[in-house]
C-alpha cells in the first residue's frame, strides 16, 4: 500500500493506491476538515456512493448538453435535491452485439442513506434516461463509504 499525506490551506488529503482481489469488498473513509484541530468534532456517518454512468451516444447523434441538463434539472435533482456531483468522462464498453462502443459520459456520484426511498429513486432515474435517449444500459456503482461534514 503506497499512502500520500498532504497538508496545506487548512486541509487535509490522504490518498491511497490498493491493489485486491475482486471478490473482496472496498470501505472507504473520506472526511473534509475546515479547520485539522477540529477534526474531533466532526461526526462521521455511514452512507451509501452511487455513481451512474450515463452514456451520451444515441442512434441520432448525441445527447447534447442542453437535453442533459433538462434531464438533470428536470430527473435527478428532484430525487437527490440535498447534493450530487456530475462529472464529464470519456468511456468505453462492448454492447450486446460485441462492438467496442467509445462515448462521452457524464457519471453522477450520489452520496445517500441506504433506505427503499433512494433505491426507488435511483431505478427512476436509470428507467427514464433508458427511455428518454434510448439508451441500453446506464452502468451503476454502489459502495459503503463513511463520510463526516
């Protein structure tokens, strides 16, 4: 295991590479402290990380960056209005046919308690962008993390 500490402007980041088996599970630990003095205070709690991994490729064209910030505004925000990130990626998968398929993607990590609620929200999600830009899959990660504010 190689760890990197560094400090700088009132925070601390701790970064690792690990290396494991698949069938192995991975918990990560993250926490953002103000002030490293008050680290103590900070109440850390466990909570679910989804990232959803949408794909912008469509039989016309692409999804342009206008149908995906309605989709966004009008799909995502309303299920996970307390915060999410979008960040732009490039990906790459075989399809159903076996073709090697390269797109643009936008992958939305959502960080939520782990109740029936958020899972039903999230499968709307999923559902309605498979359907609003024909869409054969959207690649979902979920993982435990323990997260503090």
């Amino acid at each position: 295991m190689k760890i990197r500490v560094v400090r700088g402007l009132g925070w601390v980041l701790v970064g690792s590479v690990l290396l494991f088996p698949a069938s192995q599970r991975l918990e990560v630990r993250a926490q953002f402290i103000d002030n490293p003095e008050d680290s103590a205070k900070n109440v850390s709690q466990s909570l679910t990380q989804d990232e959803l991994y949408f794909g912008l490729s469509k039989q016309q064209g692409k999804v342009t960056e206008t149908e995906w910030k309605l989709f966004l505004e009008e799909v995502i925000t309303p299920r996970f209005k307390a915060g999410l990130t979008v960040i732009d990626a490039n990906g790459q998968y075989l399809n159903s046919a076996g073709s090697l398929i390269r797109e643009q993607t936008k992958l939305v990590i959502l960080i939520h308690p782990n109740t029936p609620k958020e899972e039903k929200f999230i499968q709307e999600i999923i559902g309605e962008y498979k359907q609003r830009f024909n869409q054969e899959s959207v690649l979902r990660v979920s993982s435990s993390v323990t997260v503090s504010f």
